[in-house]
C-alpha cells in the first residue's frame, strides 16, 4: 500500500476514512475525511476527520481530527485512507485511480515460499471486521480487487463473509482471490463458496512446478503440491473461474516448458495462465542468491511455454517483466501488473519508445535486477 | 545362451529354443500371437534346454530367417511388457475404479 | 485408500504403460494418454528400474506419470481423472440417434450399404408412428446432448416424416430441455427450395456425399437410371448453402479403388466446391461393397498410401495459406495431443455401436450401428436391439446385445490391442468384426481394421514429432477448428494491454 507521513491532532486512535473535497450531506459524514487547505474555513462539521496541508487554528479550536501532510494533490475523490496516529503514517487501502487495488485478508501463511514478498506474521486479531468496513467503503467499487495476504483462505467461512460483502457492495467489482489453493481441497468449503454464487469470482491458484520435489522445496511444505492439485481439482468440480500463477525462479525456470505441458494436460480448465517474474524484496531478498535468475537467462523457455499453451487456446500472460528483456514474440503477453504505488521506471526507460506500454519494475528491484535492460527504438 | 541357432526341420518347419530363465511361457505365447499373421506356430513341449518354438511359413514370400530374428527380438520387448503389466496390475485396476467411482463415495 | 510406498530395492515404480518401438526410439503412453519419446537406452534404464532421480528424464517421467516414487495417491487420482476425461463419451450414453426415413433411394450407388428399393416403393418408408415411438425412445437418452440423423436411402424421399419427427421432438425437448441437434444425410441430387427452407428454420445441419471431381463421382454414384449425379449434386449444394448457409452444409468422401492415389484431386474439387474439410473415409465391407469387392475394393497398403498422400498434400495447402481439414487426422489428433476424448463411433473402446449411437430402421426395429442393420437384412439379426412398437428403453438398450458389443471392445482387454501403444487413442469395431470375419474378436495380425489405423496414426506421430513448427501451427488449426492466426509481427505490440 502506498504511504506517507503525517501529523494528527486531535486523534487517538487509528481511523479509516474516504477521501473528500466536500459536498456531502451533514449526515453521510462520518465516514469521509475532508481535503482542505490550511488556510480555509469551510463547514467541517460531522466529517471524521480533515486533511490539511498545515496546521490550522480553524479546526484545532474546533477539536476536529486533523491530519497534516506536506501536499494534498496525492489524494483523489473517493481513495480510502487509514491514519496511524502512533507512526503518523497514511496508508491507501483504496485508490481510484489505480487498476490495482487488494485487501489484505490475513498475514498469516500456511506456505513459507522462498520468494514471498509478504512474509507470514501471526495476527492476534481478525482483520474480517475492518475489511468488511473498507469494502462498504469501497462502494460501487473499483474494476477489480484482489483479496490476498499471507493465505485467505485460513481465516475460513469469514472469507464467504467478505465475498457476501462484495457481492452486496460490489456488484460490478471482479474479484480475484489469490490462494495457495492447500485448504480449497477441502469439498465442503469449496462448496459454500460456489454456493455463494458470486457471479464475478476468479480463483489464482500459485503452482510452480510440475513434480512435488521441486514444488515443495519452493513453497517450504512437503504435501503441499498434492495439496495444491486437489485444490484446483476441487474448484474445478465446483465450476470456478480458475487462474495459475507460476512465479519463475532459479529452481524451476529450466522445467517451463514441461510445467506448461502439465498445466496443459492435468488442468486444461484453467481460464488463465500467468507466469510472474520474481519481486526481490521480503523472503525473496533474504534468498536471493538461492532463487534470484536474471529474466533474460529464461528467455527461450518463457517463449516456449507462452507458445505452448497460447497454441492450445489457454489464454497466457506475463506479468513483472519490462518489454526490453523479453524477446520480441513475447511482448503480446506481457501486462501492466505492478500496482501502480510500487511501480518504477528507470532513468534509461526516459528514452525508450515503448514505456507507456512496458509495465516497468519493482520498486525492490533495486536489490537486483537484469543485466539486459535497454531502452527499445521507436 | 538366451536362445539357440533356428533349426530348419525336414517337415519345412524351422525350430528355435528360448530360454526360460530369461523368457516365460506368458512372452512367448504374446510374441507367438503376432506373427501368426505370417506363419504358423507351435509351441512345442518345453524340455530342459527350454521352450521350442516352431515357425511355419503361411506363404511363400515369407522369409522364414528374418521372421524368427524379428521373433527373437520382440520377445525381449514382450517379456518386458510382462513385467510391466505385472507391476502395475492393480494399479490400473485402482485407476479404473477411481475413474467411474461416483462421487459422493469419495473423500474430500 | 492406503498405498504401499515402493520396495527397498528400488527407487520408482512403474506406473501403467504401454510402449512400442518406433522411429529409431521407444514410444511410451501411459493410462491417461499422455506420451513421451525416449532413447532406447535411456528406456532400458528406466525398464531396468536404474534410472537416476536427479535426471531430467527421471523428473519428465515422473511429471508425465510414467513413474511414481513416493506416494501413489496423487498419482492415481491424477491419472484417474485424465483417464475419465478421455472416456467422457461414456457419461453422456447414446447421444447419436439415427432414424431411416426410408430404404428408397433416387441413387444407386455401387458400394452402397442400403439395399436400394425402387423409389416409389413406399412400404418401406418409416411410418409417422414409428417415428414417434422412436422419438419417445430417444428422449429416454440420459444424455444431456441429442443428436438425430435422418438417412436412408434418401431422407428427403420421405419428408412428412422427417417434418413429423423434427416438430415431435422440438415439441417434447420444451420441457426436457436436452441441447437438441438435426442433421440430414442427403444426396442432394432432388432437394427443392421448400425442404431447405424447412432445414432453414429448424437448423438441420446438411451431410452430403462428394467423392471427388465430376468424372470419379460419377464413377461409383450414379442416379437410379444410370447416368452422373455430379451436376444435380453442385445444383443442390448451390442452393443449400445459399439457403441454409455454407457452415451448415458438410460433406464426406468414399474412397474405392478408382479415388486411390487421386486423393490430391479430390482435395482439389472440394477447395473448388467451397468445402474447408474432408473426411478420406475408406470403403465399409459392407452391402453390394462385397459383392462389388472386385471392382471397387483395394488392398489396406494401397489405402493408406493414398491417404498418407492426401494427407500431405493437405498439408501442403495449409503451408500455402489455404486453411482445410482433413477430419479424421483432426480426430485421432485431438486425442493424441490434447486431455480430451472424441465422439466417433467406429473407433472407440468400448465400441460406440449402441452405447454412444443407435439407428432405428423403418420399421422400427433398433440396431447398434447401420452395419448391424446390414447383417440384419441379410438375415444375420445378431446385433438387433429390440422394436420400438413392441420393447421400452430398458429391454433395447439395456439388453444383451449391447452387453454383449461392449464386452468384445475395450482394447485393454482385445488381443493384440491391450499391449499396444496406440490403445488409448485407438478402438474396436466389433460389428465389423463379426460382419466381416465372422467373430466380434478378430484375429489382430491379419486385421485390415488394425492395420490401417496403426498406419495412419503413425503417419501423424510422425508429423507430430519432426514437423517443423509451421506444420505444428496447421494440426493445432485443426483441434482448435481456427485458421492459422498470421504471424504476429515482432514490433507489432497492438495486442499489449493493461492487466
């Protein structure tokens, strides 16, 4: 999520709001927080807060919840914001002007993946009661969300609780929920979340190989492969819209072509394919010598895999990867998959002739990136 | 030794001896079955030195020589299948059952 | 279930397989139809149970479930549920129902299967009342898609009951509501504009016979009075695509022993004709084809040599930029390459006579195929399934003969069959077993059936294996049924776009 710095008054605990420039009823105000300059005086009244760009003597006389930030052209009509008044940090739970928008469900994991981004953390605490608040704020919604942590599907039935939230507030919204798929082989879950009947539900299951050996040792479980295939078998049974996502490391790059023909063969159902260059940041940075391989080295068996299941009708994508280090037949794959508030360019992408349509890097890839980046001509 | 020289008998019925300690009854009678197309083949009484087996050609464009080497060759091939299929018996039997169980006789 | 893990002695073991020495190397298939190429050393490692666990072939083998170390359950249920996949025509049961409207015919074509009336001779026209005891029947089918066939003879000869069957089954599909589909197997040589609009409105699909270019179609398919049926034929199908569309109007070969090695010629007219496939379907040992052996039969080799040409050729058309199909490439194809199984009755295990189609002769009497009403009218009634003015669902299609079909075809356990490496991707035809050698079960060395199937298969794994990639861009053409896409430019990034 993206964040920036504040300082509050006039608060104690942390609090959520949705971002606006005015104009709502007296009586809808206590979900929004009003942007404002320092040096206005509008009517604050009943909203839960204001941000402002200094500190204003307006609101502190009035004991108005106040937030201070250095500018106020980050915030759009409509982003969703939580304020930590201990940190004086804003986190943006919400953006409208991103595609990329995700729930965090629950941080813990029941998967240590060599290259998780997100390390598992043990929660005292459900986040189901505060994410069912964001997502009526999120009302109507933006085009797709992502419901992701650590692992969703631990939290359980509280996962139906969210997606009945979604339906009910965001009917127009295509979900996406990104899961290792262990607990889905579960009948009588997968059941109750088919009997939900959410008409714009996708599954992203993550399988990175195609024999347990290797699988396993990346995903730090042994039985977590066999896990894994009765879950996507499962949700096959049930008649779910099912995505894979194979993230290319060291370890399984060189099998490519054989894991698109084992996608091929045992899950023909699949909807989508996605293959996912590495973030290098979290578990994935701490083992980077261990699962780190320069994009460019991959290459031929990323071309040989997209060709394989592109020629058999699954639709296949790339995500992460810039343009530059794919080779030519491959850019058709490649999508804008980085959220926008992690998203980087480069200053030799300045020059290059496809940067609107390149996805560009990580903000992580600092740590380690390839060594074939080059801006493309016109 | 694996199988002897092929021996041309006077009845125009050429005979060659296979080993059983490399070779069971069940290979040669599967290999036997695929070249009765061609000729005719007896299965003669096994006796110490092995199993005889008597090739007879059906027509007389059929190379009597080179059909007993084919023979000698696929049965190698076929006493392998043996094993397989030995080896994985149940198992298959197990796929097929999984295969048409119907659902709610299974966990999950 | 609890599995035993693998003996000490050795690290894998198998799991189910077939295997078959070809190209130099050692074909393997295991139970779900997935194959895979080894050397012959590397094969004899493996056999010998030696193979390292470190190597990629190992892993290849493991992934593709040719060996399992470990647990047997993932396994297992992996290759079971790609063996169900492949035998997905069993589910939905007899979705193919073919109604003869009539044994009379305005042709008389010399391998005909029918035993050709005089085309008034309307006694053996199917009667109204036949055909609603068979509609009755058909909609007993558990299957949730149904197929009706009108053939004859000639269909057309008998409209009113064709009509009475179309409206009768649309009438009772309002409440079952199967996905209900109509074809017409139709000369076309005397089709008037009335019929086709009919075809038009009720979305009957039109099958008609093309045996090649005018002077090799009029060879073998005359019209009842001797002379050529070519230009009726282009009149009729000029007029059906104008009505009823092209994309609804197929057509089908016979190969006699007058087409063999003019297979190109016979692409050739149809690319001409407007067609964009082609089934190179061989002559059925059937009807007056045995009593006219002499003339119109051919030895197996020649067969497959022609087809093996006409394949190529085909091919070589597709190279060129002309997208065309040749159908039955497409379905051994499709079971090669992709998890699916097809439908195609005459090649299926379990045969698909009787459990997957059923024909109902004029008078009602049901058989498993058209060869088993052939026997039948030459007073052979082995494979008559019951009559459907005197026996219900049960007794016809749960009775003995079915049974009897089912149980001499399944290639895991025919002779020659249960070994082979084709076997998944293969079947039996035990009617044409019995028709033609006298046994549901037939001796498999000497077997035309066995022969000309291996070949052709071959002849495609080959392609498979060594076509360079164009040609593995044209056979997935085929699966998919989508022309070849044209090379997508590599500056070309039109098809980017934002996740």
């Amino acid at each position: 999520m993206r964040c920036l710095n504040c300082q509050t008054s006039n608060m104690t605990v942390a609090l959520i709001g949705k971002v606006t420039y005015g104009g709502i009823p007296t009586n809808q105000r206590s979900d929004y927080m009003l942007v404002v300059r320092a040096s206005d005086k509008p009517d604050a009244k009943g909203y839960r807060a204001v941000i402002t760009d200094g500190d204003s003597p307006y609101f502190q006389k009035r004991r108005i919840p106040m937030v201070c930030v250095d500018g106020l052209t980050s915030f759009s009509e409509g982003d969703i914001l939580s304020v930590e008044p201990t940190t004086g940090t804003i986190m943006f739970l919400y953006e409208v002007n991103t595609l990329s928008n995700a729930i965090l469900v629950t941080e813990e994991c029941n998967c240590a993946c060599l290259m998780c981004p997100q390390p598992p953390k043990h929660e005292s605490e459900s986040r189901t009661q505060f994410n069912c608040k964001l997502i009526r704020l999120m009302a109507p919604g933006p085009k797709e969300l992502a419901l992701t942590g650590g692992e969703p599907t631990l939290v359980g039935d509280q996962l139906l609780t969210l997606l009945r939230e979604c339906q009910k507030w965001l009917p127009d919204t295509n979900v996406i929920v990104l899961s290792n798929g262990r607990r889905l082989s579960d009948r009588r879950y997968a059941e109750g979340l088919a009997r939900l009947g959410h008409s714009r539900l996708t599954i992203a299951v993550a399988l990175y190989a195609d024999v347990d050996r290797l699988h396993d040792e990346i995903v730090g479980v042994k039985g977590a492969f066999g896990d894994t295939i009765r879950g996507l078998y499962t949700l096959a049974l049930y008649g779910f819209v099912i995505e894979i996502r194979v993230v290319l490391l060291s370890l399984n790059y060189r099998r490519l072509p054989k894991i698109a023909d084992f996608l091929y063969s045992n899950m023909p159902f699949a909807s989508h394919v996605a293959f996912m260059g590495m973030e290098t940041t979290g578990l994935a940075e701490k083992n980077l010598e261990r699962v780190w391989v320069d994009p460019f080295d991959y290459r031929q068996q990323l071309e040989e895999a997209c060709g394989y299941l592109s020629q058999r009708m699954i639709p296949v994508s790339v995500y992460n990867l810039p343009l530059c280090v794919l080779p030519p037949p491959l850019r058709r794959f490649a999508r804008k998959s980085i959220s926008e508030w992690k998203n980087i360019y480069l200053p030799e992408c300045q020059v290059c002739g496809v940067k609107t349509k390149c996805g560009g890097f990580f903000e992580s890839s600092g740590v380690r990136r390839s060594a074939y980046i080059f801006p493309i001509g016109d | 030794m694996i199988y002897n020289k092929p021996l041309l008998k006077e009845d125009g019925s050429t005979e060659v001896v296979v080993d059983p300690v490399f070779f069971g009854s069940e290979a040669v009678l599967n290999t036997a079955y695929l070249f009765t197309g061609e000729c005719y083949i007896r299965l003669l009484a096994t006796s110490e030195q092995g199993i005889v087996i008597a090739f007879t050609p059906k027509r007389p464009d059929v190379t009597i020589g080179v059909l007993v080497q084919q023979y000698l060759n696929e049965l190698i091939d076929q006493q392998l299948r043996v094993q397989i299929r030995h080896d994985t018996a149940d198992i298959q039997r197990v796929i097929v059952i999984e295969a048409f169980a119907p659902l709610d006789t299974k966990e999950g | 279930m609890i599995f035993s893990s693998v003996s000490a002695d050795r690290t894998y073991q198998f799991l189910p397989f077939r295997f078959m020495r070809v190209f130099g190397k050692a074909l393997l298939v295991n139970q779900g139809g997935q194959f895979l190429m080894l050397d012959n050393d590397a094969f004899a490692r493996f056999a010998e149970g030696i193979l390292g666990t470190n190597e990629d072939i190992y892993l290849d083998l493991k992934a593709k479930h040719f060996l399992a170390d470990g647990g047997l359950e993932l396994p297992v249920e992996m290759l079971a549920t790609k063996y169900r996949t492949k035998k997905a025509f069993l589910r939905s049961f007899t979705s193919l129902h073919m109604l003869v409207l009539t044994i009379r015919c305005n042709q008389k074509c010399k391998y005909c299967q029918v035993a050709c009336e005089n085309a008034n001779a309307h006694r053996f026209d199917m009667q109204a009342d036949t055909a609603k005891k068979s509609v009755d029947l058909i909609f007993q089918s558990p299957s949730p898609h149904i197929k009706i066939e009108f053939q004859g003879g000639e269909p057309l000869l008998n409209f009113d009951v064709l009509r009475f069957a179309v409206e009768y089954a649309k009438e009772l599909n309002a409440h079952i509501k199967k996905h209900l589909e109509f074809v017409v197997c139709t000369n076309l040589t005397d089709v008037n504009r009335e019929q086709l609009d009919y075809c038009k409105e009720h979305e009957i699909y039109i099958s008609t016979s093309l045996d090649g270019p005018q002077s090799l179609h009029d060879l073998c398919r005359p019209m009842h009075a001797g002379e050529g049926s070519h230009d009726r034929l282009m009149a009729g199908l000029e007029l059906a695509r104008e009505i009823v569309g092209a994309d609804r109007v197929s057509a089908l070969m016979t190969a006699t022993r007058a087409s063999l090695g003019q297979f190109p010629r016979i692409v050739d007219e149809y690319v001409a004709k407007g067609f964009t496939s082609i089934f190179f379907r061989s002559l059925n040992p059937y009807g007056r084809a045995v009593s006219g052996r002499a003339e119109l039969g051919y030895p197996v080799e020649e067969f497959v040599r022609s087809y093996q040409e006409g394949l190529d050729y085909i091919l070589e058309l597709n190279l060129r930029g002309t997208w065309f199909v040749e159908d039955y490439a497409a379905l051994l194809l499709t079971r090669i390459l992709t998890p699916f199984g097809t439908g195609f009755v005459d090649l299926q295990s379990p045969s698909g006579a009787g459990i997957a189609c059923a024909i109902y002769d004029y008078d009602g009497n049901v058989y498993v195929s058209d060869e088993g009403r052939m026997l039948a009218r030459n007073g052979d009634k082995k494979f008559l399934m019951g009559n459907v003015h005197q026996h219900d669902y049960r007794r016809v299609f749960r009775g003995d003969v079915i049974q009897r079909t089912v149980e001499s075809s399944c290639v895991e356990c025919l002779p020659g069959c249960r070994d082979c490496a084709f076997n998944i991707w293969c079947g039996a035809d035990p009617v044409r077993n019995y028709a033609t050698r006298g046994d549901m079960v037939v001796h498999k060395p000497s077997d035309d059936f066995c022969q000309r199937n291996m070949a052709i298969i071959q002849h495609l794994l080959n392609k498979v294996l060594h076509g360079d990639g164009d040609i593995q861009d044209v056979l997935w053409s085929w699966i998919t049924r989508r022309p070849r896409a044209k090379a997508l430019s590599c500056d070309s990034e039109d098809n980017l776009c934002d996740a």
